[in-house]
C-alpha cells in the first residue's frame, strides 16, 4: 500500500495528491458545517439578544467565512504539491487577492445590512408607501457597494503585485470625464436626495416651481411628475430644487384672497358703509371662510371709488368653489341692494 502511495504522477506522488484532495474536500465540508452552525445555531443565539448589530454581523459574515474556508483549504492542498516556482508565485499572488477580496465581500454585505436596518425606517418615514424600498434604498446600496468593492479590487491588485497607479490614473482621468458627461445627471440625482430628506413637498401637494403650478403625482430619484391645473403632466428634473424657489401651496395655512370692488362715484356714504357691511356678512355666512375677514375704503380712482375685501379661506376646502360662491353672494347681493359696479369711464366738460 506504501509503494502505492509512492508513485509518482505529474511530478507529485499519489500520496500527495491524496493529500492535496483530502484538504480541498475537508474544507468543503468544514464549510458547509459552519454555514449549518451558523444558519440553526449562532443566528437564533443572536436573535435573543437585543442589540441588532449582532444579527447584521453574522448574517453578513455566513457565506464569506465559508469562501475563505475554501480558500484555507486549497491553499494547505497546494502546499502539499511539488510545483513550479512561477506556479507557486502566481497561486499565492492568487490567494492573497482572493483574500482581500472575501474581506471586502463580507464589509459590502455588513454594509448593506446596515443601510436596510438603519437607514431605511428614517427614508420611509419621509417616503409615502414602498417608494423607499424600491427606489431610494436600492440606489444608496449600490451606490456604497460600488465605492467599496472599487477600494477592495484596487487593494486587492496591490498587494498582489500589480502596479496599480497607472490604473488608478486611468480611472481618475475616466473618472472626470464621466463626471463631466453626467454632470446634469449627478446634479439631479443630489436634487432627488435633497427631496427625500428635505422633503419640500410630498405627493399630493400642490407646488409652484419653474413657472408650473400643480399637484405633485410622483418622485423620483433624478425627476418628479407635476400634474398641472391645465390637466397636463409635466416631469421636472431635481436639480430644480437647488436653484430655485418651490412654493408648497398645500403647506399654506389658509389661503388669502384679495378683492378690489369699485363702485361708481354716485354711490352715497351710506351705501359705501352698507357695501361693506355686506362683504362682511358674505365672508361671515361661508362655511369654508374664517371669520376675520379685512374690510375697507381703499381709495378714489380715476372711474371709481374703492373697496378692498381680503379673506381667507380654511385650508382644506375647495379654493376655486369657494371664491365662485362668494363671487356669486358679491354680485347677488349689490344688485339687490342697488350697488353698481364701476366701468372705466370718462366725462368731459366743453367751456362754449
């Protein structure tokens, strides 16, 4: 049996390669016996105990400590060879940046599971339904992801002993002209993450912004959807936002309504005083008016004599029905009692 395990084959006794095999083999079953302690065992330990940071370790750690178990036991299967130095050189160039590269698979997932455990109840809070888990989470994942596995693999080709300051050269020259090609891109993306944080308005509002007065019907992470009062929907990009002023319409807590009433220049005292009176009354009798409306004699003009009527209507209600209504009371009301309304009008005197 010894003389067996003597033979050589491709430079190596059969003894070796056994060998060589039984550690590979053993670390694939030393892997998936920790992935089973791991999954049936450590994770409901974990899970009794408050803190949650252990729960996230744990489960980033599951499946990188079972590839660098594979890699302990490849690396002991290849020690047990006779191979050639450049072989040998390679392989360990090889297993160093595999190495690193389990690290930085481990730090990815650990990050990750902290931007959904900590980061994503506050981006809720701020999002209306499953806007967060669908677009803004995923964004901020990837985006923390990229940065790391980029450090990773750079560090990885380092400490391999591959030169790797042309290639990062390369990238920081590839790198600002991305950036200058996307410019418009980046700065509507800074625009969207400003929206979710900031929030200057939610879906529902009705905004001014850019010269558009509408309801907010959707947001995105580079653009938001405007439903106009006209009926259209206009899709404005983020970038808005900074260097504009947006007017959040629904946050008003009521809204005001001016009036400028001109009666003609044969109106008497008493049914200037009567007019307001009215005004009042009509603000008054409205359900959907508060009760302090500002009544007064503004001025004489050029074809008429003044009556400024504010008011202000409850947030909530209907603006465009209730101005009708109280237009409608106006006009009812001063016909009724005689009231007339001033035209532009001119008179001219002739000296015979």
């Amino acid at each position: 049996m010894r003389d067996f395990f003597d033979q050589m084959f491709m430079k190596n006794t059969i003894g070796q390669w056994f060998w060589a095999v039984a550690f590979v083999v053993g670390a694939f079953v030393v892997s998936h016996i920790l992935l089973w302690i791991i999954r049936h065992i450590i994770k409901k330990i974990v899970k009794r105990t408050p803190p949650k940071i252990d729960d996230i370790i744990v489960e980033a750690i599951e499946r990188p400590v079972a590839a660098v178990v594979m890699l302990i036991g490849i690396k002991l299967a290849l020690q047990e060879l006779t191979l050639p130095v450049r072989a040998v050189s390679f392989m360990s160039r090889a297993y160093a940046m595999l190495l690193i590269l389990g690290l930085t698979w481990f730090l990815s997932r650990f990050v990750a599971l902290l931007i959904v455990e900590y980061v994503r109840p506050s981006v809720s809070d701020k999002l209306p339904g499953k806007r967060a888990d669908k677009q803004m989470i995923p964004a901020i994942k990837r985006s923390v992801q990229t940065i790391i596995w980029g450090f990773g693999i750079v560090i990885a080709l380092n400490n391999s002993g591959y030169d790797v300051k042309a290639l990062v050269a390369g990238l920081g020259i590839g790198g600002l002209a991305l950036a200058l090609a996307a410019k418009d891109t980046v700065t509507n993306i800074f625009g969207g993450i400003t929206i979710f944080f900031d929030k200057p308005f939610r879906i529902g509002d009705r905004v001014r912004v850019s010269g558009y007065d509408g309801y907010i019907v959707a947001i995105g992470l580079r653009s938001f959807r405007l439903s106009t009062l006209e009926g259209t929907e206009v899709v404005i990009p983020s970038a808005v936002i900074i260097d504009n002023v947006v007017e959040n319409v629904s946050r008003e807590p009521s809204r005001r309504v001016v009036l400028e009433l001109g009666l003609t220049y044969d109106t008497t005292p008493d049914q200037m005083k009567r007019a307001m009176e009215i005004l009042r009354e009509i603000a008054d009798q409205n359900p959907n008016v508060e009760n302090s409306p500002i009544v007064y004699f503004n001025t004489f003009a050029d074809s008429s004599i003044n009556i400024s009527f504010i008011y202000f209507i409850i947030k909530g209600k209907d603006i465009f029905e209730t101005q009708s209504e109280v237009n409608l009371a106006i006009l009812e009301r001063f016909n009724a009692e005689g009231l007339n309304f001033a035209f532009p009008t001119q008179t001219v005197h002739i000296n015979s």
